[in-house]
C-alpha cells in the first residue's frame, strides 16, 4: 500500500532517464537510416544523385538529361547496383558482426577492453589469408579461397581458445591469457612463413588494413547467412551475460551454466566475427566502442546491448565509409584506417565525459 | 520435493591442492531451521558454502539437498533449491533494482521465453521481504551499502528457493544495518519456512539470531549446538586463542562474549611481547594500569597478593592472569605467601605497583626482597611510599631497603614499559629460554 505510493514516486527519476535513452537509441535509427538512404549517392565515381536514384529506383533510362564523359550510362548502373549496394550492405553487416561479437565478449570476460580480436581471432584470420598468399593455394579462386581460409583461421582460432574454456574450474583470466598467448603464436607462424617470401607481406598487410572492396551480391549473401544466422542467436544470450556481470559464480548460483554460456558465446562471437572478416579483413575499433556508446547511453542491460551494439556497429562502419570517400575521393581509403582515425576521438570524448559523471556521482 | 532434512552433508571433504579445507564434514540441517556457521578466518566456512553451491569439486564425501544429491541435480535445478548471498556482491552497472532482482528469476525461466507473470509476483515479494518496494525503480549504485545488502538479498530470494545460504552478509554493515538484515532473515525463516545457514564472524549476532551454531576449526567441526551451550570460554580459548568473558543477558537467556586478549600475543619486533612472566606486585586498584600496559604489549604476566574483593583481582581475572588471592581485611597466610614466592621466583621481572602498604600486607612488599639483585626489580613511585604507608613507617623502611638493593623506580606505566623493554631485548632478557609453563 504505502509501497505503491512511494513506487509512484521513484518512477520519475528513472523514467526521465529512460527518455533520454530512447531519444538516444532513435537518433542512432535515424542516423543509421539516413547512412543508408544517403550511402549509394557517395562514391569514388562521380555520379550525379539524380541519376543514381532513378537507376535504384529501375528507371529505364537513367541517365536522361546528364552528358558525362567520365562513365557510360550502363557503366553508372553497374557500379550503382554491383559496387555501390553491395559494398553497403556489407558495411552494415560486417559492422553489425563486430559491434555484437565485441558486446557478447566484453560480456563472458567482464571486461571493457575486450573486443572481437581480443582472442587472437584477427590473427587467425591472417594466417588463413597469408597461407592462401603464400603457398598460392587455389589462388586462382583468390575472391572465394581467400575468404574461406580467413574465415577457417579465425573460427579455428575461437575454437582453440574454446576447448581452453571447457576446464571446468577454469578462470576467465586463464582463457585471456591463453587467448593472448595463442595470439602471439599465430603472429609468429605468420611472420615465419611470410619470412620466405617478403614480397607478400606487403599484400597481406593490404588486407589486414580492412576494406569493403571485395563486396558483391554473392559475398553479400554468405557474411549476411552466417551473421544472422549465428548472430541471432548470439543475441539471445542477454539474460546469461547480466548475471555473469555479478560474477561467475553468483551467476552459476541463480542457475546460469556459466561453463557452456562461455563456451557458446565466444564460438559464437568467433564465427561471427569470421564471417566478416574473412571479407573486409581487420576492421578495427568498431567491436571495441559499438558496446560501449549503447552501454553509456541506453544503459547496461545485456538484453539490449548485444542488439545495440549490432546496430550501433553497421551505423559506424556504414558512415565511417562514406566519410573516408567524402574526405579522400581520389583514393580508396581502406575503411579500418578510418574507423580507427574517426572512432577513437569519439571515443575518448565519451569516457572523459563519463569518468567526469561518475566522479561528479562520488562526491554526492 | 522429496523427504529428507534441508541440507546433508555426508563425510565431505575439500581440498585445494595440498590444503585440506573440509575434512570429514557431517551435519545435518532441518527445514526452517537458522544455523550459523562460525569459525575463524580460514576455518572453512566459505568453502563449505562454496562446496553446497557445486561451486567446489568434493575430495570425498555427499552432499543431500531436501533428499537429493546435489551431484544429480543440473545446474538450473539447484539454482531452484539454493540460493546464495554472497560476500560482497559487486554490481558494477547500474541496473534498476527492479531488473536486478528480475535476474535472479532465471532458473525459473523457460530459456529465452520473457518474464511472466509468476516472476513479476516473485519480484515484488522478494522487494518486499527486503524492505526496497519503494525502491524498485532506483538504479542499484543509488543505493545505500545496507539497502545494497537487502538488494542482494531481495535478488537471492527471487529465486525462491528453500535453502539460503550467506557468507558474512553483514560485515559490511553498521550495527543498525546488522540488526535489521538479520531480524528480516530471521522473519523469512518463520513466515517461510526458509532453510538458513549463515557463515557469521559476530558471536554475539550468531547468538541471538540463530537457533544452532556449527564452528568449524581448521576445517572440522569442533561444536554444534544452540548458542548458549556452544559459545563457551573454553570454546574462544580454544578455537580463536581469544581469552573472552562471557555473560548471559538477563532477560533472553542469550550470552554475549566480551573478547579481552589473545592467548597467545602477537610476537612483532617489540621484545615484550611474549616476554616474561613479569611479576606485578600489587592491590588496592594500583595495580591497573599497569596489568593492561603489560597485556596491551603482551608481555606474560603474573599477579599477587591481590584482595578478593579487589577490581585488580578482578581485571586479572578478565585478562587471564595466574593470580594469588587472599581473603579481604585478613593478614596474608603463609599459604598464600608460599604461592606467591612461586610466581615471584619465575618470573623475570618483577613489579611492585603504588599500593597502599598496611600491617596486612606488608609481607607483599617484603617477600620482594630476596630477589632485589637478582633479576630486574621496578618500584613506582607515584604515589611516594610515604604517602601510602599505614604501617608507621616500616614500609617506607623496606621500600628504601630495595632502592638501595639495586632496585628501579619508576613513575609512569609508559616508563616501565621502556625499561622493562630495555631489560627484554638486553643481554640479561635474551638468553634465558621462555617459560611458559605459567600459561598452562
């Protein structure tokens, strides 16, 4: 009775702030809309908006009206529909596949810094691709083989440090550290093998910077199933990952099967995160904020955060590729510079404003 | 549920490598019934906590929840029968108290199905029963230490199970707090019929909110039984090396233990500490301040002839000193005096404390004599012998007697204890071996 009073009265604090949330998660929708609305305008080809608007929308003839002597008619439709779009929807999905991946593992390790490579899975991925470069294995198929073995690398990699996890009794900073140890394992082997050949590490490094350039309908279709696919599922985990915040065993005493949550999450988060990867390379940074921007503005939630994040991430990677296309027209910028460039000021701001509250909050 | 006392532990044993933390463990715990478990640090409270979770592997040994071996039972299902309140349970984010407790549904959850609501009801009774419906709302780093406390406590009881456990769940807590986490346990056990075991430090709480203590030493178990037939002197003596006094409060029957100082003193740099036996001469109350610098020090220390009905023989009583008593008003007896001589000729040092000298006990001061010369003799001096000699003078003549002899004055307890510092760590205090034999 007296409780129902005064739960009347403690709503308004936390209802103020559930606004500003909301306001919060609608700006990055709308942000993430308008990228998407305004992405296919933007690329390195000049291409006037009318143009590429009537080629989205199936005009039978484009270019009406428009001389250009830099491109064909047909060659604006191709780049519309088999550069422009592609490239696109893998921007959001690899950046999708970062921002949950980094959520589900900076959940299991409690652990703020943690992020999709954290694991050594960037690493593995390397060694994938670097064998492909190196014993010129099916290189032939380069855009598939590449890929494939990246992906193989780097999943490999989550599952090596998965069976580390299986010990029963183990602790999480027993798996970070050997995460970190296999990590460096894998960079050894790599620079071995590229020892016997420098020419391509130049390669390898090109690839290790991240980019949407290999982007098209049928790569667009595999990193969409196996991001969805499994990061759907990965985002179910939310009611695990809160109670795993209270520490591993209070979580396993409220009846949280910490052992197989770990064990899932970081498979997972590995193949996820593979998915992407073995197509853009490393993108940096996107993993590492993506989960921190929903946690400091909508709050810490699990349920919400992997979601978050995942939207968070595409909305990041999406406006940090048109960004470095709007700033550096002439030349691809390979889009894990530019994440790394636009998103660690951003990020910085957002932990000194935060550091700034919380001691604010000490001294009340 | 099936039959079956709410908790059975079977010849548990735990190791942590080498280290055995449980050995042997049997016990048994009945539904509704609030059993703390006390010990020292190390003694294997938590680790028996721990080992009832499943958070341990057994060395040896079962453990039966309400009749069902925890060993079959899945992870989610004993998360259903137990529940635990750790120690100091660190929410770091600040989730509203409402969601927090929500978490401590999920073994009542289908997996990934949303919260019904049979959870919403568990929430607000759980709120409730701790005292935070108003709070519901409120992010949970909003929260007082007590009313954070409660909310650990609201988010086990979510999970509605018949058996909780705490691990020190008001050491954080000021007394206030204490009183008022524990009455609410206490009210959950009786309304509820929760099963309660709590691992508590405080005797004195164990004791007046428990209806059975189990102490376990060095990882067995030394005592079980209610409060008052377990929290005995022995007991402290024995299981913490606490020399305490115990008292029974009058109106409930419940004792309550006044710890007054280790059996044995911490052995630092300081060369008093398990030094002696000093011998302290003394009576009348002189001797006061005196004992309790020895025994803050933890010098060992003897006492005599002291007067029954005197607050000497009574601090020497409270702080566990062998002591030698007389009647009060009557001469000493040569039996007393004998006894006295005993501790006199053990000991290293001797004191002789201001006390007002009169034809009754002049034998106090002058039984001192012999071993002027012998070993360190220290005489205050504040009040001068003057002015506490009712013997017309014949104290005042001994008392010069053994300043001439050899023997120290001092003014202060601060003083003695420089100098008898001095005398410990000096040639003379060093190579004679310890005698303990005072202590036994």
């Amino acid at each position: 009775m007296g409780g129902d009073v005064a739960s009347a009265r403690g709503a308004s604090e936390p209802k103020r702030r559930l606004g500003r949330a909301w306001r919060l998660a609608i700006a990055v929708a709308i942000l993430g809309l308008l990228a998407v609305l305004v992405s296919p305008l933007i690329g390195p080809v000049p291409i006037p908006a009318e143009v590429v608007l009537r080629v989205l929308f199936g005009s039978a003839h484009p270019c009406a009206g428009y001389v250009s002597s830099a491109y064909s008619c047909s060659a604006a439709r191709v780049i519309v529909w088999e550069v422009r779009v592609p490239e696109i929807l893998l921007a959001l999905i690899a950046g999708a596949a970062l921002g949950i991946s980094g959520a589900g593992l900076q959940g299991i390790f409690r652990n703020p810094l943690a992020d999709p490579f954290l694991l050594g899975i960037s690493s593995g991925a390397t060694l994938g691709a670097s064998v492909v470069l190196v014993f010129q294995v099916g290189i032939r198929e380069a855009n598939l083989v590449l890929p494939l073995f990246a992906f193989l690398g780097a999943s490999g990699t989550g599952g090596v440090v998965v069976l580390l996890a299986r010990n029963r009794y183990g602790s999480v900073e027993t798996l970070l550290l050997g995460g970190v140890a296999i990590a460096s394992f894998l960079s050894a082997a790599d620079a071995l093998m590229l020892l016997y050949n420098p020419a391509l590490s130049l390669q390898v490094d090109y690839w290790l910077l991240g980019g949407l350039g290999s982007a098209s309908w049928s790569v667009d279709a595999i990193a969409t199933s196996l991001v969805v696919a499994f990061g759907t599922v990965l985002s179910l985990y939310g009611p695990e990952l809160n109670l795993i915040q209270l520490g591993n065993d209070v979580a396993q005493s409220a009846g949280v099967s910490t052992n197989r949550v770990r064990v899932i999450v970081i498979l997972l988060a590995s193949v996820v995160t593979a998915a992407a990867v073995a197509f853009t390379g490393i993108i940096g940074f996107v993993g590492l904020v993506s989960p921190h921007v929903i946690r400091r503005t909508v709050g810490t939630d699990y349920r919400i955060v992997l979601g978050g994040s995942a939207i968070t991430g595409a909305t990041f990677l999406l406006v940090a590729r048109d960004i470095s296309i709007l700033a550096f027209p002439s030349s691809v910028l390979p889009i894990g510079i530019f994440t790394a460039f636009a998103g660690v000021p951003f990020f910085l701001y957002l932990l000194l404003r935060q550091s700034r509250v919380t001691a604010m909050g000490a001294g009340s | 549920m099936t039959a079956g006392p709410a908790l059975r532990l079977t010849d548990v044993t735990v190791r942590y490598g080498e280290r055995i933390a449980l050995r042997d463990l049997d016990l048994s715990i009945a539904r509704g019934e609030v059993v703390a478990l006390a010990g020292p640090n190390g003694s294997g409270k938590t680790t028996l906590i721990r080992a009832v979770l499943g958070l341990l592997p057994l060395d040896r040994g079962s453990i039966e929840i309400l009749g069902e071996p925890l060993a079959s039972l899945s992870i989610r299902e004993r998360a259903r029968r137990v529940a635990w309140v750790p120690q100091g349970e660190g929410a770091r984010d600040d989730v509203r108290l409402a969601d927090y407790i929500q978490y401590g549904r999920y073994a009542h959850r289908e997996p990934w199905s949303g919260e019904l609501s049979t959870d919403r009801a568990a929430v607000a009774r759980a709120l409730s029963a701790a005292g935070l419906a108003d709070r519901a709302q409120e992010g949970i780093l909003s929260l007082s230490g007590g009313e954070r406390q409660r909310a650990t406590l609201a988010r086990a009881l979510a999970q509605e199970a018949p058996l909780l456990l705490l691990d020190e769940p008001t050491s954080h807590l000021d007394i206030g707090h204490q009183l008022d986490f524990l009455g609410r346990v206490r009210q959950l056990a009786r309304e509820s019929q929760v099963t309660v075991v709590a691992a508590l430090h405080d005797l004195n709480l164990a004791a007046r909110f428990t209806d059975r203590v189990v102490v376990l030493s060095r990882g067995r178990q030394v005592a079980d039984g209610p409060a008052p037939e377990v929290l005995s002197e022995d007991l402290l003596r024995r299981v913490w090396g606490v020399v305490a006094e115990r008292r029974i409060e009058p109106q409930t029957g419940v004792p309550y233990l006044i710890p007054r100082r280790l059996v044995e003193p911490p052995r630092g740099d300081d060369p008093l500490a398990g030094w002696g036996p000093v011998h302290v001469v003394g009576g009348g109350g002189s001797a006061g301040p005196i004992l309790r610098m020895l025994a803050d020090e933890g010098a060992r220390t003897t006492v005599g002839v002291l007067n029954l009905l005197d607050s000497d023989a009574e601090l020497a009583e409270d702080l566990g000193l062998p002591s030698v008593i007389e009647a009060p008003f009557a001469p000493l007896s040569e039996a007393v005096r004998r006894e006295n001589s005993e501790l006199l000729a053990r000991a290293r040092a001797i004191v002789v404390g201001p006390f007002p000298v009169g034809p009754s006990n002049l034998a106090n001061l002058a039984d001192v004599a012999p071993f002027v010369g012998r070993i360190p003799v220290f005489l205050a001096q504040e009040p001068p012998i003057s002015a506490r000699d009712w013997t017309g003078g014949r104290a005042t003549e001994v008392w010069n007697r053994l300043l001439a002899g050899g023997a120290t004055p001092f003014a202060t307890p601060a003083e003695l204890g420089d100098r008898l510092r001095s005398v410990a760590g000096g040639p003379i205090g060093r190579p004679v071996p310890a005698d303990r034999s005072h202590v036994e």
